[in-house]
C-alpha cells in the first residue's frame, strides 16, 4: 500500500463552490482507476470545522505503483496542474489500513502528521501507528483507517474516514466531496509488514 496526497491552499476568499463543482464533475473518473484503492477528495473551508485555510487537499491510497504513476503521469494529474498549478506530491509506505464498522458513506476525515522523534526504536514507532489506525477503526462513526510512514522526512501520517463531524480522532478535518473505492475491498487489513 502506498499513501499520496497534495494540498492546494486557496485564497481565503475562495470561492470553495468551484472546487464542489469541479469533484462533481470530475470525481467518478476514477471510480473504476486500476491500481487505486481509494481516493478521498477532501476540502477544508476557512471558518468551518476550526479551518484557518480554504483547502483542497485529496489523499489516496493506492495498490501499485503503476497505478500511481498511470494517474500522475497518464492524464488526470495533468488536468489539476494546468487549472491549477502542478503542485508537491507527498508520498508514503503504508503501514497499516483497518476498515471501520460504520455502514454509512464517508462525510468527513481526519489528517494527522507527526514526526518519527530522532532516537526512537523504528519497530516501536510502527507497532505504535499500527496500533492507532485499529484503535481508530473501532471508533464510532468510523468508516475506514490508515496508516503510513514517509521516511525521507521520518513523518507518519494518519487518515481517517468519518460518517459525522465529530470523530475521535486529533488532526486537521476535512470534509469529504467524494469516495472513489475502486480498490478498498482488496485491501489488506493490519500492518503492512
């Protein structure tokens, strides 16, 4: 499993109905994508949900490789980059993927990045992310949790996927525009290692 997201920060007078719009439009595209397990389109809008920015933010989770590098280099990519400039890619290992217990859509997630501390047991830090995305999963309300490790930064990044506004879970929310799942049910669930 491989874990992909991009920001693109907006102006704070955004108008955040052109980014609705364009998901709608656009969104299914890649609902049936070979080698995408799941893309979330996520937003965050200024002064909702304790945003301090107009965001648009998708983050994927992805089966090969090949599927990741068809999209970023084979079309859709291309598209956001002319509308919008061709922003960073972040990338990450998966580390671990739990599917919740909630049987309603995905409305809202949950982002969080930390730093692996210099000095930590690198088997430790991973059994402790592991550990977070199943105690995430078993939360009321979850849809689905994730876990993955950039190591060229040292960072984990957590992901998870609400049907409410209210999740247990700490870092930025964000509301989900759209699920694509092509993949999700062949995705492997506990650590990835």
């Amino acid at each position: 499993m491989h874990a992909m997201q991009y920001e693109l920060t907006l102006p704070a007078d955004y108008d955040t109905g052109i980014v609705r719009a364009r998901v709608a439009r656009v969104g299914h595209l890649l609902d049936d994508w070979e080698g995408l397990a799941i893309k979330a389109y996520l937003l965050r809008e200024r002064g909702a949900h304790g945003s301090p920015v107009n965001q648009y933010a998708p983050f994927y989770l992805w089966h090969t490789t090949e599927g990741m590098n068809a999209f970023l280099w084979g079309g859709p990519f291309q598209g956001l980059s002319d509308d919008f400039g061709r922003p960073a890619v972040r990338q990450w290992t998966g580390l671990a993927y739990e599917e919740g217990a909630a049987g309603a859509p995905a409305r809202f997630a949950v982002r969080r990045r930390t730093p692996v501390p210099d000095g930590a047991v690198h088997a430790e830090v991973a059994l402790e992310a592991a550990a977070e995305t199943a105690r995430l999963a078993r939360q009321d309300g979850a849809v689905l949790a994730a876990a993955a490790v950039d190591t060229s930064r040292w960072e984990i990044v957590h992901l998870s996927l609400w049907e409410h506004g209210t999740p247990k879970a700490d870092g930025d929310l964000f509301q989900v525009l759209h699920l694509s799942a092509p993949g999700r049910s062949a995705l492997s669930g506990g650590r990835q290692w």
